[in-house]
C-alpha cells in the first residue's frame, strides 16, 4: 500500500512537471494574440498604473514645478545683480574710452597698438593627420593677406598665417608643436608680466606660456592677452586663462599653462588682424647705424 501510494506521488509530480513545461513554451512562443487570460492580466495591471501613475507623476510634477520657480527666483535675483553691475561697468567703459580718446587727441596719437584691420575669412580645408596643426582660409593675397599675420575666432587668438597664395592661405595654429611657433604674450594683473606662447600640452589640451620671469606673480584665473610688441600681431587679442604656474626644467624661469579660449578642433569662420600702427625697423631695435652715418 505505502508503494503504490509513493508511485502515485511520483506520477502527479512528473505529470505536473509536464504541463509546467508546455505551459512555458507556450507563454514563450511568439503569438501574433495574446489569450483572453494574458489579455485580462496585462489589461487590469495597465488599468491599475495607470490609475496609480497619473496622481503620482501630477504631484512629482508640482514640487519640480516648485522648486523650478524657486530656481528661477534665484536666478532671477543674480541675473539682476548683474545687469546692474552690467550697467556701471559699461558706463566706466564709456567714460574711459572718452578719456583715452581726449589724451590721443592732445597728443596727437592717432593709431595705437590695439588697432587693426579685420578680414574676415572662411575655413575650407583641414588635413585630419594634422588636424590640430594646420587650417586653409578662403582669402589670400589678392585679400591683403600677409605671412604671420594674427587669426582670431570670436573667442580668441587661434593661429597666425604661415603661407599665402593668390586665392587662400595656411595657418598654423597655436597648438601646433612647431618649436618656431612663438607669439609674445601678456598675463594681465596688478602687474603685467610678459612671455612667450611656445608650445602645447596634447594631453591637457593647454597652451604654454614660457619664458616668465621666476618670482612673478601669477595666479590661476588670469587672462592672457598678445603684448603687441610684434610686426604684426596687434595688443590685447585673448589668447586664454592661466590654469597652472609651474618652473621650467631648469627652475630659472616658470611656465604658465592656459587654457585657450578658442577651440582647436571646432573652427568654421575666422577673422585675420592686419595691424594698423607701424612697427620700428630692425636697425632701430638693434641700435644699428645707418650707411654712411
């Protein structure tokens, strides 16, 4: 008796391991229909979340409401601030840019060193293996396009020309590795201090300002602007903001490394600086003498 009885329980659980299969290859066959008990299910749990979801999602979205209103009011409040500040910054420019222009006119000084030409160009070749070294221009020397004239975009100096034909020019850009690439700059502060952009870090992606002075000032934040003391490059074009201050190999001198303001790899339009003001003669820096003097 007990034997037929374990034969019995061992017969239910087979046959009931059966139907759990088939009932799981049937669940998982691919149907075009669900059945009316699927159907009933999927339905009713669809019904209930919804049900659920809507007052949930409308009382989610009044306190984001909220709190986007209270951001807006903070915001609000710093954008105000600023518009004022706005306001007199631009008044002082205005008074200052009237001043500048009364001394110029008791001097007598028409041009300066900030002043240049604008020539605005179109980018319309880049070589991708040397894609941070080098771009084409639309404008040549039918434009006025000289060698080693300054190329800006509107968020700063990216490049100066390297080579010029009739109808287009190279320029060679700041992140280029070429030794020869040197642009006399400014870090700007209480006390300017003056460098020269030689160089640039790949792996940062910062420009490197060297030959400082060792004992200089500098401080992370500070704007580096071209000093104009070039034949062509006029003063005050942004090159970038100083990240870093650190010696050089030999702890004579330290390197400052900027942050450019224009990206490298994004450019479309430029603008190329002719500059206005006439720089001395090689003999005048040099202290040379004139023939026969």
């Amino acid at each position: 008796m007990p034997q037929f009885f374990l034969n019995k329980r061992l017969i239910i659980l087979l046959v009931s391991i059966i139907v759990l299969v088939a009932l799981i290859g049937f669940s998982l066959r691919e149907r075009s229909k669900l059945s009316w008990p699927e159907q009933f299910v999927k339905d009713t749990t669809g019904w209930v979340q919804s049900l659920v979801s809507k007052p949930t999602n409308y009382v989610a979205g009044f306190f984001e409401n909220l709190q986007d209103l209270q951001n807006t009011y903070e915001e609000n409040k710093e954008l105000k601030s600023r518009l004022e500040n706005l306001v007199s910054l631009e008044a002082q420019v205005q008074e200052l840019k009237k001043d500048n222009k009364d001394l110029r006119d008791i001097l007598g000084e028409e041009k300066t060193l900030r002043d240049y030409e604008p020539l605005p160009a179109t980018v319309i070749g880049r070589n991708p293996d040397r894609w941070h070294e080098m771009i084409i221009i639309d404008k040549g020397k039918l434009n006025g396009i000289k060698k080693n004239m300054a190329v800006v975009t509107a968020n700063g100096l990216v490049g100066k020309v390297k080579s010029v034909t009739q109808f287009s020019s190279t320029v060679q850009l700041l992140s280029s590795t070429d030794p020869k690439n040197r642009i006399s700059a400014i870090v700007q502060g209480k006390d300017d201090v003056y460098g020269l952009v030689e160089g640039y870090d790949n792996e940062k992606k910062l420009l490197m300002i060297k030959a400082i002075p060792s004992g200089s000032n500098i401080e992370k934040g500070q704007m580096v602007i071209t000093s104009g003391l070039s034949d062509v490059f006029p003063k005050g074009l942004p090159i970038g903001k100083v990240v870093e201050v650190k010696p050089d190999q030999y702890g004579l001198n330290l390197t400052a490394l900027v942050k450019p303001g224009a990206d490298f790899y994004d450019i479309k339009s430029v603008i190329v600086t002719k500059k206005i003001m006439r720089q001395p003669d090689e003999k005048d820096l040099t202290g040379g003498k004139e023939e026969g003097s």
